[in-house]
C-alpha cells in the first residue's frame, strides 16, 4: 500500500482548521496508508488528539527536517511554516509533493501539485515549477456536508450560529455574547454557540447559557449551520461549508490568511466583513432582502466543486 505523510499543525494560538482540513482531505485518499506528521509541542496537543482520534497515525518531529527521513511515496504539507527550500529539498525524497494551500505566500513553489480551494485562488500570482499542476476551486468538506440541501431563507431571523473555530484565545466568543445578549431577549433571537476543542475559556463561555443562548461541543456541524438563519464566523474553512449550505455570513478575519476571503466576499456579496465591536450594527441591518440577495450571489456567481471529483489514485501514482 503507498504511504502518504501529510504535515499539519494545530492547536491553541493557531486554530485547528489545517488539522480539520486534512483530516476530512486524508478521508477522500482511499487505499493509501496515511500518517500525520506534526511538530511535537503542547500548544499543539488539541491537534495531535483530533487526528489520532479520528482513526489516523501520528509521527511527532522536533524539526522539520524530520520529515525528509520519514519513507513515504507521497508528501502532503498544509502548512504556512514551510519554505520554498523546504519544497526543492523534499522533491528528492519524495514521489510527488502537494502544497495545499491559501495564500500564495512563498516566491516559489517546487512542488508537483498545488491545491487552494479559495475562491480567489485563480487570481493570486503563483510561480511555480513546469511540472506543477494546480487544483483550484475544489473543496475539501466533511462528508456530512456532502449531497445537502441548501437553507431556507426566512422573513424573521430566529437562529443565529456562533462558531470562531477550535481555539478563541482572544475570547471573542464572550465578547461578543454580550454584545448580543439585550438584542437576543428583545427579539427573542437563540445564540447556538459553537465551544471549540481548544478553548482556553471553555467553563466561562458554557457560563452564560439561558434561554436565549446555547453552548454546544462536540456537535455535528451540518445540523447546527442548516438549523440557522445567519452564521457569525471567521473566514476559514467554516465559512466554505457555510456557502454550500446558503447560510449568510458575517463573516471575522481571525487571522491574516482570512483578510483575502473578507475582501473578494464583501466585493462579490456573498458576506459581510465585520471587525468583532460592529457585528450588532451589521446584524440589526441584515435584512430578509439583503440576505437573500447574499444566497443568490452564492448559487449565481460560484459552482462547487469537491475534491471526491479528483482520481487521487492517478495524481499519486
């Protein structure tokens, strides 16, 4: 069986949006032998649970290097702490080389395959080997969100989903829960909030549960996204399952590589960029026309496709 290796971290500080997207990638690699690669540090411990949890192998390293005596026909890498160097050297250990990636931060990249899923990914300047062939505007989702039909979009909004990933060092989960909360009791509007693997204030969150706001672990994703009007949430990977389900966003740049999303999204309407102190004055102005019109700039302006489309067995051959 041919051994694939996919390097990927996360954890407190860094999220676990690689992880989650890997995980859910490595599912779609059927008759490969998988192993993670992750560097082996605390902070990244939620990480290393979530993949051996989801049935995979898991290879710690202290250095990157490591990953170059590992035997392996194939290397994966979803990672932004990987040079340009690190590609060339791992072309002569390797069969073929993938970058997944999203924001084409490397001057070069020496690899075989490159797979962005963004939907900006076409208009970012990469430079590349002859031999690369890239694999734009495929999504890498959860089988859950695969065949589902899209929400209906109400008059009144009733449900509202609160999801900012696996870790929330910052809390912003409570701040803006308490933003919210008069507005909640006035419009008797449920907060479902998402608590995830790696919340450093998990109990002060689950704290502030009532009538109008329910804390959530561990659920499945799919149901929570269809069972809302409206998803407040950063612009990562929740966000891709969030178009296919019809949800509107406002969408949080949690991190630098979310600040292109936010931009290409607000300028296509298909989200509404907000900074974490505005998001009440965004939401009282989201009304039913404003977030039908966000629904149909999704189903007009992008077909999905999904990475169950590609022939792994013929791109790892």
């Amino acid at each position: 069986m041919k051994k694939v290796l996919i390097y990927a971290n996360g954890g407190q500080s860094v999220g676990l949006g690689h992880i989650v997207r890997m995980i859910s990638f490595a599912s779609y690699l059927k008759g490969f032998q998988i192993y993670f690669v992750s560097d082996n540090k605390s902070r990244f411990s939620a990480g290393h649970d979530l993949v051996k949890n989801s049935g995979f192998e898991l290879v710690k390293i202290q250095t990157l290097d490591e990953i170059l005596e590992i035997k392996a026909e194939f290397l994966i890498v979803d990672s932004y702490d990987v040079s340009a160097e690190f590609f060339t050297k791992s072309k002569t250990k390797f069969k073929k080389v993938m970058c997944i990636d999203d924001e084409c931060e490397l001057e070069f990249y020496d690899v075989d395959y490159i797979f962005n899923q963004n939907l900006y990914a076409k208009l970012l300047p990469y430079k590349t080997a002859k031999r690369t062939q890239k694999f734009f505007e495929f999504l890498c989702l959860r089988d859950e969100f695969l065949g589902q039909n899209k929400i209906h979009i109400k008059n009144e909004i009733t449900d509202i989903l609160l999801t900012l990933g696996g870790s929330d060092d910052k809390n912003l989960t409570k701040k803006i829960i308490l933003s919210l909360s008069e507005f909640l009791k006035q419009k008797n509007i449920t907060l479902h909030t998402v608590i995830g693997k790696a919340f450093k204030f998990r109990d002060e969150i689950i704290s502030f549960e009532s009538k109008n706001i329910k804390c959530y672990e561990n659920a499945k994703m799919v149901d929570l996204m269809k069972n809302c009007d409206i998803a407040i949430c950063g612009l990562g990977q929740t966000a891709y399952e969030l178009f296919c389900l019809g949800v509107p966003i406002l969408g949080l740049i949690l991190a630098k590589n979310q600040e292109n999303l936010a931009k290409f999204g607000s300028r296509k309407g298909i989200l509404v960029s907000v900074e974490d102190d505005k998001i009440l004055e965004n939401l009282q102005n989201l009304n039913y026309e404003k977030r039908l019109a966000m629904r149909k700039n999704i189903d007009n302006k992008f077909k999905f496709r999904h990475i169950n489309e590609l022939n792994f067995d013929k791109i790892f051959c």
